[in-house]
C-alpha cells in the first residue's frame, strides 16, 4: 500500500483524541501496537487482490485493482 501506520489512522475516533495522537510524536512501531490494542483506529476497508491492497475509500481506489 505504501503508506505509513499514521495514514491508516481515524482521526474522528473519540480514541484518537484520547491518546493524543494528533498532537504527540509517535514512532510507526508505537502506532502500530495502539491499532492492535484499537482496532477501531484503523481506517476500512482495505481490500487486497494479489499482491496488490489499497485503502478502500474513496471508492476510486478499489477501482483501481480491478
């Protein structure tokens, strides 16, 4: 997808707003270990075909694989 973990972040999650992380420094590794622990600050779909996985908004992306 090339893209880093903050990219794939919900920032309208209330959790978002709790951790602060729109306003701290996080490294990819800390990022990461906060989307296991809350999976509802991961943006959705994403949508894998082959080798290939795009984030599936806007929709345009998923068109994109086909």
């Amino acid at each position: 997808m090339k893209l880093q973990p903050r990219d794939l972040l919900r920032k309208s999650e209330a959790i978002y707003r709790e951790l602060g992380l729109g306003q701290h420094e996080f490294s990819n590794a800390e990022i990461i270990a906060l989307m296991i622990e809350h999976p509802d600050l991961i943006q959705r779909p994403i949508v894998e075909r082959g080798n290939r996985a795009v984030l599936g908004r806007p929709t345009e992306n998923v068109k994109s694989l086909l």
